[in-house]
C-alpha cells in the first residue's frame, strides 16, 4: 500500500507533462500537416527560413515555389511554414496627402534654411 502511495508524485508529474507538453505538441504537428497536404498552386507562403514565395507546382512531397518572377526553386513540403493570407487595404480611414502640397512645403523649409544659413554667413 505504501508502494502505491509513493508512485502517486510519479504517475501525476508524467500526466501533467503529457497534457502539457506533449498533447498541445501533437497538435501542432497534426496542424502544420494538415495545412502542408493543403498547398495548391498560387498560394502565398512563407517557410521556414522566412524566404517569401508563391507555390507554382506540389508534388508527392515536393513543392516548386516561384521566389522572384522566372526564379522558381525546390523545397519539401515541411519547409513551409505558414501559408499567408492576403491582407485587403482599408483607404477609407486615412486621406493621402496630395503630392504637389508636400513637395511645396518641403521645398520652402528647404528655402528658409538656405536664407538662415546665408544671414549667419554674413
């Protein structure tokens, strides 16, 4: 009887670290599976040395992701590591400033320290 009681700790510290460590870890790999057997052409993705690209071709374990327009390279489907969803502009909050009024006022600031500089020079 005391022998059980001493294995209590034992059997409730591997309980605890299946629940949480080893439980949310499958999870995740059952996750990036998922997601990595789901490619499709034309996707946006980032693997996992952070290289940005877009699948063109998935093959059995294979993907061809197009890095540049006309550079397209070779990776295995665990080198992606999250597939990017595309984020839509929202224009109405904020209204560009027009072009020609910055520019004037960059140019009179510009104007006003050249006259400063030349009234100290003087």
């Amino acid at each position: 009887m005391e022998a059980i009681a001493g294995l209590w700790p034992f059997l409730l510290i591997i309980v605890v670290f299946y629940f949480l460590l080893i439980r949310p870890q499958r999870k995740r790999q059952q996750e990036a599976i998922a997601m990595q057997n789901s490619l499709a052409p034309g996707a946006r993705v980032m693997t996992t040395a952070g290289l940005f690209a877009t699948v063109v071709l998935v093959d059995d374990d294979d993907v061809i992701l197009e890095i540049a327009p006309g550079v397209e390279s070779r990776y295995v489907k665990a080198a992606v590591s999250r597939v990017l969803t595309p984020v839509e502009d929202d224009k109405t909050d904020v209204e560009p400033e027009p072009v020609a009024e910055a520019e004037a006022e960059i140019q009179d600031e510009d104007t006003r320290k050249d006259e400063d500089s030349s009234k100290r020079s003087s």
